[in-house]
C-alpha cells in the first residue's frame, strides 16, 4: 500500500499553502511568501501614526539578511564569481549567519570578519554553521573611520589571495539592494493596500534603506523615508553610525526625507517594552527604530511601517547587562 502510494507522484512537492518545503531556503521571504506585518499597539501609544512592525526574524535564519544573502551568492552564483572559490564577508552578525547557512547548503567554505563587540551568541551560531570566524578590534582601520575594522580586513583576504577567495561585499554589492526592491518593498505595499505613509529603516548596510525606498517612492512619491541612526560609540549590533564608519556605496541619499538620531538608552528601553507590553521578543536594533518612529510620529498621523530586522535570541548577553539587578530577590 505504501509503495503504491507513492507510485503516481514520487517525492511529495513543495506547496506553499501546506507550507511544505524540499529545502529551507524556500522559507526565506517574498512576496508570495511574506514575513509578517504587526502593529504595535502598547509601545508607541504616543505615537499618532498607526505603526506596524516588519518582522524579518520570522526568515529561517532569523533575520532580514536572510534576503540579502539569497540575492548576494545568486548574484555571483551568475557571474561566475564563485567558480571554485571560497568566500569571505564582514559582518556585524546577520549577514555572516544567513550567509553561512547557505554556504554550507551549498557546500561552500565562508570565513567571516566581525567586530570585537558583536554577541558571543552570534559567534557561536556562525561556527555552529560551520564558518571560520576573525574577530577584529577597532583599531584595525584609519582613524576617520573607527568601526570599519572588520571590513579592511575581508578586503586585505581578497587582495592577498584572489584566487581563493570571492567577497559578496553586501555594503557595495547592488544585488543587496536588489533584495528588497524586489521582495521588501513590495510586500510592505501589497501587505499595507497601497496606504503606507511613513518608513523607517535602520542605517547598516542601507541594502534595506535604498531598495524598499526606491519601490515605495515609485509607487507613490509622497510616502517618507526616514532613516534611523544610532549615537558615536553606540551598543546597537546591526546599525552603523555614519560619522564613525563610512558610508556604504549602495546607499542612495537621495530617497531619504530624514533622519533621527538614537542613544542606546531609550533604544534599549523601548526593545524591554517591546518584549513586556507586546510580547515581541525582537533584537535591540528594533528598539531603536520603533522608539525613532514612536517620537518622531507623536506630530504626524498616517500608516508607518517599520523594519523589525532581527530577534532578541542572540543578544541575551548584552539584555542581561541591562536588565542589571532588576528582578533578583531581596534580603
């Protein structure tokens, strides 16, 4: 009986409406098959826009690098660029995860170059996978630009040893742009009816910032783009301060109508009033986007959309420095 039910149709086929899948990366997100969109109802209550969160940790690697990552090797997948080479990229976490996953679904060999101050989480989970990790200290650049430590040194892999080794280069790589003009944005159109009025998006690689910008100003000039940036000497992994680190080449200023600035205070208390008040347990980037949003659409009203870029799974080190003492038992 067993075997004649399999006659007539072999392997079963993936089926997104069963949510069957022959491989995990059929998990990552598009537009048929988008990541959720939740508003924030408790958090931002100070807010007259009515915010909805994107929730990229919902993508099987756990963030919304997931995207990039796919794009960035199919890229080079299709140029040739990866034809017996191994790859090396810097990251501040996300990207060097999604990426390491893939690779090693596609028997690739990735060493990943990554700051000092990224969660022992993150780290772990990238050897888990199987990449070869290079902590790099800050001092590794020229002084203008402190925090690009991680970058200079994939570069230095590429030039000392070009034949064995391709970098995807997702601050200068349009394929990570491509990503989300091509997934984010359109689902965030399609998922809000056409009737988004604001988006926020954190400065990093600013993939997210230029692609979801450029489809959103396409469909409709008058939607704003407003960036979030965090303090010099910032604690918030993901989001670059772009007085300290150099711009990436992918950004198009342009499509951005502003910018609020963050301190990691306020960013780590609205991420805890987001995990209390929501029951959202995202990375503290998210705080310090939702908490941009919340003060700057206390003066507006509309539809806005922020990007949620990852989970809090891999930054219970730095939320136990934060939470301190808080909740032990006194004497």
């Amino acid at each position: 009986m067993s075997a004649g039910r399999r006659s007539n149709g072999g392997v079963l086929p993936s089926d997104t409406r069963l949510r069957r899948y022959l491989d995990v990366r059929e998990l990552i997100a598009s537009p048929a098959n988008p990541t959720p969109l939740v508003r924030v109802n408790r958090a931002a209550s100070q807010a007259k826009v009515e915010l909805f969160l994107k929730l990229e940790w919902f993508n099987p690697f756990g963030s919304i690098k997931d995207r990039t990552s796919l794009f960035l090797l199919r890229g080079m997948t299709e140029r040739g660029e990866l034809d017996g080479k191994e790859l090396v990229e810097p990251t501040s976490g996300n990207t060097g995860i999604a990426l390491a996953a893939l690779c090693a679904l596609a028997g690739k060999k990735l060493t990943v170059t990554i700051p000092d101050g990224v969660p022992e989480e993150q780290k772990v989970l990238l050897r888990m996978l199987g990449a070869e990790v290079w902590t790099t200290p800050d001092d590794l650049c020229p002084i203008d630009h402190p925090k690009d430590g991680a970058i200079a040194l994939a570069h230095s892999f590429v030039k000392s040893e070009p034949e064995r080794f391709a970098m995807p280069n997702q601050y200068a790589n349009q394929d990570n742009v491509r990503a989300h003009y091509e997934t984010t944005g359109p689902e965030i159109w399609a998922q809000t009816e056409g009737r988004i009025d604001y988006f926020f998006a954190g400065y990093g690689t600013c993939g997210t910032l230029t692609g979801v910008a450029r489809y959103l100003k396409e469909k409709e000039p008058a939607v704003r783009i407003v960036a979030v940036e965090p303090q010099k000497g910032h604690r918030l992994p993901g989001l670059k301060n772009l007085q300290e680190s150099q711009a990436p080449a992918i950004l198009d200023r342009s499509l951005i109508d502003e910018v609020v600035r963050v301190e990691d205070a306020p960013a780590y208390a609205m991420t805890k009033r987001l995990f209390r008040e929501e029951g959202l347990i995202v990375g503290p980037s998210t705080g310090a986007i939702v908490h941009a949003a919340s003060v700057w659409g206390e003066t507006r009203e509309g539809v806005a959309v922020a990007i949620s870029p990852d989970s809090g799974f891999k930054y219970a080190s730095f939320f136990a420095d934060i939470l301190g003492d808080e909740g032990l038992p006194t004497e």
